[in-house]
C-alpha cells in the first residue's frame, strides 16, 4: 500500500516543503490508500511538524514556516506503519499514539548508526554516537557543521559519513573546494541527545549488573575487574572513542589539571604549527582548543583536538608534539600534568 512516506526517496534531492505542500504529501497519498484524516487533523499533524526545538532550557519551541522532507518522509513512514490496519478514518487520538515526531526521529537515527557499524566492522557504536554528539551539536545545541578532509571527517572515516548522508541522516555542503557535513534537521538534535543518553544509562546498568552478578559467583576480585572495566568504559565514553584528532603515545598519566597561563610560563621551546594549503584556500578560520598531556620531563605525550575542522586540528596537534616545558613540580617532584592550549588559524 502505498503512503506519504514513498514520496521522497533516500537519494534524493529535495527542497523544504510549505505547509500547504507537505499537508498534501500527507493527505494525498494516504486517501489514495483508502484513509482520510478526521478534519483538522491532517492540519494538527503538518504543524507538529513545522515545530523548532528550543535552544536552551530557558527558550521555549517555536513553530517553522516550512516542513523538512526527510523528517516528513520519517514521520510518516513510521506512523503508517504502526498504524491498525483497519483504521479507515484518522482522529487526533491515532496521531496522538502513532505519530510521535521525536518518537521516529531516534528510531531513524539509531537505524541510521546501526547499518553504518553493521557495513563498518571496525568502527564501533559509541564513536559514532560521540561524532553525532560532540561534532554536529554545538554547546548551544545547534547544528554544527564539520569539514570532510582527505580520509576523515572530524575523526569518522568519510565511507561511514557518506553511508550516513545516504540514509539522510547528516547532508553535505559544497564550499569553494571543500565539503561540508551536519545534520539534515534541528529536531535531529534532540534526538540524539536524547537516545545517546539512554544508550550510554544502558550500558552502565548492564556493567553494574555484571558487578553484582559477580559478587556472588567470584566474589571480591571479580567486583574489583568489573569495576575497572566500568571505569576504562566510562573514559573511553568520553576520550577514547570521541574520533577527535590525536592519538595516546604515553602510559604517563597526568596528576593534575594545571591552568593554561601557567603552563605558558614555563614554556621553552614552540613549534608553529603549519597553515594547510587547503585550509587557506578555503578560507578557514578557527581557534582550535587541545587537551595536552605534559610528561614529567616536560615533553608532551599526548595531544587531543577538542574543536575545529580536521585539517586544522591535526596540524594543530603535530606542532604541539614538538613543544617543551620546564617540568611541573608539586613539593620539588616532577608530576605529568594536563593542560590546554589554544591555537589561532587565520589566512
């Protein structure tokens, strides 16, 4: 049977719809089908529709003047699907149960990453969730847009991001010679916050029954391993699998955090980094922030991009592995130290 959501395929390339044409892609089809929305319904579900997420908690929704394909076609394919066949005539109370727009919207996200790591055998789930989250989300939770460089995308191997784009979950964006990436809708925002939470609460509870499991199969020693291992999955969360640029190159671990214009001063040796040819070609900006790791000798052992475009991120880091500090002493003792450091690109 055919419904609205057969009106726009994966690949193609479609404008954003107005009211009056997405409340046609949703009527249309669906009274070809032998359906008809109950009046003012086909009216209520185009305008949830139309709804932009709030920006921050103190910032209310508001309602868009135009309706995005994509997120139509989701919507609608998920509605059709789970509505009761034998539904002729649709009330606001089937819309209310079946068509629930944030509902479909991490229903399609999640089906999006699991075909991606399902074709990708050695990318693994959560680095994926962590590039959605931390690379295509601003602070401000708007969409933020990342740069496709010669193998990688802030960090995801560019296969995996255009298995992404073809299933419409991220789109591209031409800019002079460069190829841009976000998200193909705000409403995708929320939706990844939010199944990314619940993937993440998931995984801790499934650790933390492990650990009690263990208590009284192994007792102690097996508690004492599952802890740690909750521990290296917890960090990994949040530093290990980010995708960001920079790699661990030491087993030094850092004891504190020292501030930025502390460090500076003890600063001996500074390598600047390179301006990539492409990045001037294209004209790009940025003031990319590192996390960086200082050994007890003072050298760094390990460099992490928290920001930026690729390619401005990677040279950002190759120059800062050449830099040289006096050691950081606590009570006359050399400690390795993190620090971090902010480095300005502009033509």
């Amino acid at each position: 049977m055919a419904t609205s959501h057969d009106a726009v395929s994966p690949s193609s390339s479609v404008r954003r719809l107005s009211s009056a044409q997405a409340l046609d892609a949703v009527v249309g089809p669906s009274e070809a089908s032998g359906r008809r929305f109950a009046p003012g319904v086909a009216e209520a579900f185009v305008k949830a529709l139309r709804e932009q997420p709030a920006t921050s908690s103190a910032a209310p929704s508001y309602e868009g003047e135009d309706v995005e394909p994509v997120q139509l076609q989701i919507v609608c394919r998920t509605f059709f699907d789970r509505l009761p066949s034998e539904v002729t005539e649709i009330s606001a109370e089937h819309v209310a149960r079946y068509a629930d727009v944030q509902q479909a919207l991490v229903g399609f996200y999640e089906q999006a990453i699991a075909a991606a790591i399902k074709r990708h055998a050695g990318v693994r789930e959560r680095r994926v969730r962590l590039w959605f989250e931390r690379q295509l989300i601003t602070p401000a939770r708007t969409r933020g847009i990342v740069f496709q460089g010669e193998r990688t995308t802030a960090g995801l191997p560019n296969q995996v991001v255009r298995d992404l784009e073809e299933r419409r979950v991220v789109r591209s964006e031409p800019r002079g010679p460069a190829l841009w990436y976000e998200l193909t809708h705000d409403r995708l925002i929320d939706a990844v916050l939010g199944s990314n939470r619940v993937w993440y609460a998931r995984g801790s509870r499934l650790i933390a029954r492990r650990a009690a499991a263990a208590v009284g199969a192994v007792g102690l020693l097996a508690t004492v391993l599952l802890v740690v291992s909750w521990w290296s999955w917890n960090r990994s969360w949040r530093e290990l699998e980010s995708g960001l640029p920079g790699n661990r190159i030491s087993s030094d671990q850092p004891q504190l955090h020292v501030a930025a214009e502390e460090m500076q001063r003890l600063l001996v040796h500074r390598v600047d980094p390179d301006y990539p040819l492409e990045a001037r070609q294209a004209n790009l900006q940025a003031v990319i922030v590192l996390d960086v790791v200082i050994g007890q000798d003072g050298a760094v052992t390990d460099v992490h991009a928290l920001n930026g475009p690729e390619i401005l991120a990677r040279a950002a880091s190759d120059s800062l592995r050449w830099w040289k500090f006096n050691p950081y002493r606590v009570n006359g003792h050399a400690v390795a130290v993190e620090t971090t450091v902010a480095v300005e690109f502009k033509p």
